[in-house]
C-alpha cells in the first residue's frame, strides 16, 4: 500500500482576512486530467449527499440534427 505525500496548507483567522483564492495556484499547476478526476469526485459526493441514484450522474445528452436550408 502506497502512501500519497500531500501538502496541506492549514490557515486560522478572521474569514475576512483570508486570501481570496487560497487554491488558485495549486489547481493551476494541476494537469487537466486531475482537475476532471476532481470535479467528477464532487459531482458524485453532490449525488450521493442527495441521495440521488448514481447511475443518474452521468452528464445529460442532447440529440440534433441540423440540416442545411435550400436557398
């Protein structure tokens, strides 16, 4: 078992007094492919707080046509 390092910035104060984006940089140097693991984390924690089905969480699908007008 395996042991993820991680750095955890802990601040204590007034909430006025905090950084606007405390995160910023750490989710900037964040390759896109973590941010979507994240995000997608998030979305399932909403479903499950919800109680909502998870097989319900997937993203909502349109279906179009278009097509182009005779002139």
């Amino acid at each position: 078992m395996s042991v993820e390092k991680r750095n955890i910035k802990v601040w204590y104060g007034r909430l006025e007094d905090a950084e606007r984006f405390p995160d910023l940089q750490y989710w900037q140097n964040q390759s896109d492919a973590t941010k979507f693991a994240a995000a997608w984390d998030i979305v399932l924690e909403a479903h499950a707080l919800k109680g909502e089905d998870l097989s319900e969480s997937r993203l909502q699908r349109f279906v179009a046509s278009f097509q182009r007008r005779e002139s």
